[in-house]
C-alpha cells in the first residue's frame, strides 16, 4: 500500500461522532500499521487535525483552508476526500486545539524536533493567504507552548516565515543581529543537521512533507549565505 491509501484506510475506519478525533486516529494506527507506517500518518494526521482547529480559531472558515493542507501534502485525488474528511471531524470536534496539541505533545514528547515540524507546517498554512491574522499567532504561540519548545525556537519558525524577521537572516538562523562569526556558523551547521530532508525522512515523516524542509533548508542556507556576504 501507498502512504496515501494507509492513511485513507485508517482515516475510513474513524466514527462520524468521536471526540478527540486525532487521539481515535491513533487507537486505530496502534491496531494497523507497523511502527514505521504509523508515524508518517500520525504526523500527517496531526497537521490536517491541528490546521483545522486553526481554521477555526481564526473565527473565518473557508473551502480553501483544507485545499492548502492538500497542496502542502501533495494529496492525490483519489485521497483526498478522506482528508478532507478527517479536516472536517476535527473542526467540528467539542475538543478544544488545546486538548489536541497536548495529545500531539503527549505522541512526540521525546522528538522536539518533529514537533517543531508540525509548528512550521502550520505557519506554512496560516500564511498561505499572504500574511498571518492575530487569531492564528495567538493559536500558534498556544501550541508552541503546549509543545514545550523553546522560545528561541518558536521565535526561529516565526522568522522563517512573517514580516521583517523573515527578511532577517540572523533570525531565522536563530541569532541575534551581530552574532559573530562562530556563532553564525555553529547555528546554522545545527540547523542543516536538524532539517536535512534526508534526515526527516530517517525520522519517518512523509515523502510529500519533505518539499517543506527542502523550502525551509533553502531559506536557512540562504540566510547563511547573506551574513557571510556582509561579513565579507
């Protein structure tokens, strides 16, 4: 089977009425799939169950929210009913986001890294209409601090992504402006190492996830590329 035809059997398999529909999607990965299927489709889970409470924290739900998740995903379009169904459950879900983001915390305690993931895939949603709305950073800043990341992380994503710090490549290495040399070169070795696409494939997130990281290793190396321009 496809990553994409295990995902919608486990997606086929979750109740119309089920509170915490992400936490229900677990049960049935622990029940299917070996350890290595499951955490591509727990992840990819947790971003479509996460957008969505996003979508409606923001107070303005549209049609287009779930055809962003699609286009970050590369769905197939045999597929994408079942994620457009699992979108649909947890936006209607009673749970809060905050329940769901403590469920997801819970699932990649150990792995902040795949947890910073998550967080940077969500900035990648609440952007993709060109700028990012008061609701969605207030949601943001919720989760990353459910997620237990740092604040020099949180703030990393955030430069990577919205207003004068993405223009800013120390922030999004991380840095404040006018770290030295070492610094700069120590943080971004660091980052290189932690988003590596081949790297989060090793970690077992999905194929299609990884045009991200590509995306996100291109603006770290770029703004590596900037302060050794200037430093030169």
């Amino acid at each position: 089977m496809t990553f994409w035809q295990q995902f919608s059997a486990v997606i086929a398999r979750i109740p119309d009425a089920v509170t915490c529909v992400f936490q229900c999607v677990v049960d049935v990965l622990r029940e299917t799939l070996s350890p290595e299927a499951r955490r591509g489709v727990a992840f990819t889970s947790a971003m479509i169950a996460l957008s969505a409470k996003m979508a409606k924290a923001d107070g303005v739900v549209t049609a287009d929210e779930v055809a962003v998740v699609e286009r970050l995903f590369q769905v197939p379009p045999e597929e994408k009913r079942h994620v457009a169904r699992l979108f649909n459950l947890a936006k209607q879900d009673t749970a809060g986001y905050e329940y769901y983001a403590e469920r997801i915390h819970a699932l990649y305690e150990t792995d902040m890294e795949t947890l910073e993931d998550i967080l940077d895939g969500l900035f990648v949603i609440a952007t993709a209409d060109g700028s990012l709305h008061d609701d969605e950073l207030a949601f943001l800043e919720t989760v990353g601090t459910i997620f237990r990341l740092p604040q020099a992380a949180f703030h990393r994503v955030f430069a990577r992504h919205v207003g004068e710090d993405a223009r800013c490549p120390y922030a999004v290495l991380g840095l404040p402006p006018g770290a030295d040399d070492a610094a700069v070169k120590k943080a971004w070795r660091r980052l290189v190492a932690e988003h590596h696409p081949d790297r989060l494939q090793a970690r077992g997130l999905p194929a299609d996830f990884i045009r991200v990281a590509t995306e996100r290793m291109a603006t770290i190396n770029a703004a590596y590329s900037a302060i050794t321009r200037q430093a030169a």
